[in-house]
C-alpha cells in the first residue's frame, strides 16, 4: 500500500492528526490537485481506534484527516467522537475539513449533537461568492447553498473557517469577485475568513483550461487589489479573523475585523504600491 500524503490547515500543524477517510469522494474540483490519484475510501473504525490507543490520553485537540471525514455520515461521526472522548477524555476540540455538500446532509439538530459531543470546528473551501466562478471551477454547489448551510451551522452553534480563494475568478474579475465573496460572507457568521491565492498545478483541468486560454490568470497586482477590495468590503456581525498567512498567499497579514480592517487596509496599498 503506498503512503497517501496526509492534507491539514495551516491552523493545525502541531495538532495530533486521526484519519478517517482517504480520496476525495467528490474529487471534481477543477483547481484541485490533493487527491486526484486516490481513491476514496473511509478509514476502518478499528485501525482508527488503534491510532487512539497509541496516542497520548493528555491530547487536548485532534484534527481529523482525509477531505471529507463528514462524508461518514451522523451515526458514524457521532460514534467517532464518542470514541475520541473514551480515549481522550481531556481532548476540548476535535476539528475537520468539511464541504457544502456533506453539511447538507445534516440537520440542524444533528450539527448540534456533534457540537456537543466535541466537534467544535470545521474547514469549509466557500472559495467565491460568485455562482458563475463556482460553475466554471466545478465545485459542486451554489453561492445559495453555502450560506444556507453556513446560517444551519450557526443555529447549531457549530463553528467554522472560511475559506476563500483569490485569483479564482481570472483576469479582470477580481474586484467583481471580491465584492461578491464578501456580500456572501457577511450574510453568516464564521469564526476565520482563511485566504489562499489560486495556484495552477499541473495535471489538473485548470492547467489544461490555461493552455486552452479559457481561463486567463491574474497577475500579482490584480490579486492584492482583491484582498483589498475584499478587505473593504466584509462588514462582520461578530469579531472575526482575517488570515492570509496561508503558504500560498502572496502577503502575510492577519487582523480581527472590525477593529484591524484599516490597519490590514494600509498593509495591502503597502504592498500594491510596492509592486507597481
């Protein structure tokens, strides 16, 4: 069996991680490069509970592995995190990638049971607020969709990260794109809006949309008037964080909106005058 190279955020790189599914069960996205050679499957509960023996019982925070760990379903996960707490009785947050389509299996009664049995935070790719990008990206679910599932996630109490993608849009759309991705955003309540910047990687059909000239990217200027038009525009109910120190970003900056957004502002014109 070859070794499968194991995905997690950014946020959880010193977090103990548990798989539980391998592939992408959706696996269409056509940016996406992580699991084209993997077939899904999900992770036997024994080997996982053996991964539970073997760790440490004072673990505070588990990430679970895999793109769709939700895609297990209400029972299985309730029964995963039952166990999570059997052998990590002091573990307070168990987190997850999650999509739109997976969360839409659930019930709003069903998110707030796995709230309360420790799953705390989910990674949710929104990438756009434009259902024309989302199409063309293939990402399986509208503009609607997301914020309808992100409002259920709020009335279960269920936080969750948001992340976006700039350059997704191409040249010439990223103001557009910005105004759009933040009007979304500000119709929910997320706990981090997670900035990455569109990379083009070979063996995808983006790559092969690039050689066509269906798609054309943006340069390095268009996408730093994004995150500031971006920036400009998210108007949070709540205190949230702005986090583009994601490897891909061609900018490090992270601030708590309100309060930072002009701060975050004036580093971006920074950065753009610096470019030009």
């Amino acid at each position: 069996m070859k070794n499968e190279t194991v995905y997690y955020p950014y946020d959880e790189m010193t977090t103990v991680l548990l798989p539980v599914t391998i592939g992408c069960l959706y696996n269409k996205c056509v940016f996406c490069s992580m699991y084209k050679d993997e077939k899904y499957g999900i992770i036997p509960f024994s080997d996982i509970e053996m991964q539970l023996l073997n760790a440490s019982i004072y673990t505070e925070r588990v990430f679970l592995t895999g793109a769709e760990p939700m895609s297990i379903g209400f029972d299985k996960m309730k029964q995963l995190l039952d166990m999570i707490h059997q052998y990590l009785p002091y573990c307070a947050c168990v987190a997850s990638y999650a999509s739109i389509k997976n969360i839409a299996k659930y019930s709003v009664e069903e998110l707030s049971v796995l709230h309360d049995a420790g799953l705390r935070l989910l990674y949710i790719g929104f990438e756009t607020g434009r259902d024309d990008i989302l199409k063309l990206m293939n990402k399986g679910h509208t503009v609607n969709e997301g914020i309808k599932q992100a409002n259920k996630l709020n009335e279960a109490k269920l936080a969750f990260n948001t992340i976006i993608m700039y350059g997704i849009a191409g040249k010439g759309e990223s103001i557009d794109n910005a105004v759009a991705t933040a009007k979304m955003i500000n119709q929910f309540t997320t706990n981090k809006v997670i900035t990455m910047n569109l990379t083009v990687f070979e063996g995808t059909e983006l790559n092969n949309m690039v050689k066509r000239n269906d798609f054309i990217p943006t340069c390095g200027n268009e996408r730093l008037v994004e995150i500031r038009t971006l920036l400009e525009n998210l108007e949070p109910k709540q205190p949230m964080i702005f986090d583009t120190t994601h490897p891909t970003n061609i900018i490090k900056i992270i601030g708590t909106l309100p309060q930072d957004k002009e701060k975050l502002i004036d580093k971006v014109i920074h950065y753009i005058k610096v470019l030009q």
